[in-house]
C-alpha cells in the first residue's frame, strides 16, 4: 500500500499532523507512507521521523503553476492508493492537488457545504469540527478508513539528530546559562492578517523588564526568524540587559534543541508554540487571542491567559483570516495586561 500525506498549510499544521502519520504506521506497517509540505521549515520539522519514508516539498508559491503541476504529476504516477489532505486545508487549491495526484481513496475534511466540484476532487470526507484539536480532527479521517481503535490524547513529535542535541548544549554552554531560562517568541506568522494575534511588543518589553528586575537568577531568550528581526532588536536596544540572547540558529530543528532547554516558554498561538509543548517544555504561559481556540491547543495542558469575550477566537478556517467585531479592535489582546503575565510568571518561577 502506498499512502501520501498532503499538509501544504502552515508549517505547525505540518507538525501537527504527526500524530497521525504515526498512527497510519501503526495500522499499516508495511505501507509506504511519503509526506507533501509546502515550506523547507516543515520539510526539516519532520526529518529523522521514523514512521514517514519520504518527504516531497515544493514552495508552490514561488515555483508557480506550470511547475507544480509537473510536480503533482510526478507524484501521480507514484500510484497512491490513498492520499491524506490533513486539517486545516480549507482552501478549494488543496483538493485540487489531491485530484491532480489522483490516489484512488482522496481523503480530506468538510469545511462547508459539500457542492459538485468537491464531490469530483475528494472522494472520502469527514466534516471538521472546532471542538476538538486539529490533532483528533486529523485522526478522525482514520474512521473513513475503517480503523475504529485509535489512540488519542498523543502529541506532536519532533525527533532531533544528535547533531541539534550537541548544538543547544554548545549554545547554553557558550553563553554560560546557568541559571533558569525562560524562552519568549513575539512573533507569529504573517500570512493574510495573522500578525493581528500578536501581543504588543511595548508588553513584552515592560514584562521582560519586570522579570529581570524582581528576579535576578533570570535569563531570557528571544527565538524568531526575520519576520521578528525588528521586534527583537528593539527589546534588546532598550532593556540593555546582559541577560537577553537573541537565538540564532541555522534552521527550526537547531531552535526545537534550545528551547527545550527553557524552564519556561512565552508566546502567542504560533509555529513555536507547538515546537514547545513537542519538546515537553515543563512550564508554557500562551497569550490567547483571536486565533486561539480548541483547535490549535497543545496536548500538555499549558497555562492559557485569555479574555473571556464571547467572540474568542473569532478565526475560522474559511480563508478570511482573523474578523474581529468589537468596536475596540484587538479587544481581546488589549485585555491582556503585562502584570496579568506577570502574575502568572511569578506564580511559575516560585514553584520551580
């Protein structure tokens, strides 16, 4: 048997889906399961995972029609007999690489009312739901294949070389962090108008700052990629603290080794939120905006400081992005105080 997972969302969602690909292995041991992403980052995300046999990736977007074609052709004539779109991949372009890929059995979700078209592109639906995890969701597509027994409550998995091992220990070593850590990532991805679920970057500079000063066996790490080069340059430009590093690292695998060194890990609903709760970092504070709901939380139980408006989260996987109704916009993330944060902070440091 030959089955190909195709998650060309979000690199998380990437992540997300490897609870699943685990259990295709399980119930099909013998099978070929090959995995389709649309971004490097996810491609090295799930490298060294034991239960995929190989990787496709393709940036569909810079390589434009004609070569993605050629490329879904090539994997057409793989011969597929079933072929996986993973939750969220509402948008109509994605079923249309399934049929393109052709594998006998398509199988994806219902994000809306099935019409004609679907119905010709996907041959095997299960209508998503938003009160679970987009883990179950993914895990409820095993249903249509008729596997009853399915082990829930996993979480996502990334399986680091011994290379990122002797790289974050170098790192920690090299910048002598003897005393706790706490990781902060004050970014989130930038697609449609998601940069709306960022917290403001003037909160995390009082919090940091207040951590800092209330606690002196504090160091603190500032992970990102060039989306928050800014960001994090103006946190350190204006604490001026010899205890904020900025981690640099050649890819994403390289940062999941750091920060599963952190005693604490601070962010939004965001990729390295996920890389966190993968990495088993003890103590996880999230700031819950818009787009963070049942769907997207981690399966450790972190800490979730959000407003309790009746509109949260108000993101849907519809392709229209983050829609907030309250005449105060960001409402939600206003709400949200750096001395709440801190409350929480201080309640996580004394019970370490």
């Amino acid at each position: 048997m030959k089955i190909l997972v195709i998650s060309l969302a979000g690199i998380g969602d990437c992540l997300i889906a490897s609870p699943l690909i685990k259990e295709l292995r399980k119930n099909f041991p013998n099978a070929k399961i090959d995995v389709f992403v649309m971004w490097n980052s996810a491609k090295i995300l799930l490298e060294k995972n034991p239960f995929i046999d190989k990787i496709y990736q393709l940036n569909m977007f810079e390589k434009g029609h004609f070569k993605s074609l050629n490329f879904c052709l090539k994997l057409r004539r793989v011969k597929y007999d079933i072929t996986i779109n993973t939750h969220p991949q509402s948008k109509i372009q994605y079923r249309i690489v399934s049929k393109i890929i052709n594998g006998r059995k398509r199988l994806s979700h219902l994000y809306g009312r099935r019409n004609l078209i679907d119905k010709f592109l996907v041959n095997k639906i299960i209508k998503q739901r938003y009160d679970i995890s987009n883990i179950d969701n993914n895990l409820n597509l095993l249903k249509i294949l008729g596997i009853s027994r399915i082990v829930r409550g996993k979480n996502y998995e990334i399986f680091l070389s011994e290379e990122n091992k002797k790289n974050s220990q170098e790192f920690i070593k090299k910048n002598k962090l003897r005393n706790k850590i706490i990781g902060f990532h004050v970014g989130s991805g930038t697609t449609k108008n998601i940069k709306l679920r960022r917290w403001a970057l003037k909160n995390y500079i009082e919090l940091i700052k207040r951590i800092l000063n209330e606690n002196k066996k504090i160091n603190i790490l500032l992970f990102g990629g060039p989306e928050e080069k800014f960001e994090n340059e103006k946190i350190i430009e204006t604490i001026k603290d010899k205890r904020i590093f900025l981690v640099e690292t050649k890819n994403i695998r390289e940062s999941a080794g750091i920060i599963e060194k952190c005693h604490l890990f601070i962010s939004v609903d965001t990729l390295l939120m996920h890389i966190a709760s993968a990495m088993k970092v003890k103590n996880q504070i999230i700031i819950g905006g818009p787009t963070y709901g049942k769907t997207v939380e981690p399966k450790t139980n972190p800490i979730v400081i959000q407003s309790d408006l009746k509109c949260v989260p108000c993101y849907k996987y519809d392709g229209k992005g983050i829609i907030c109704v309250q005449r105060e916009k960001m409402k939600c993330l206003k709400q949200i105080t750096p001395d709440k944060v801190y409350d929480v902070v201080k309640e996580v440091i004394k019970n370490e």
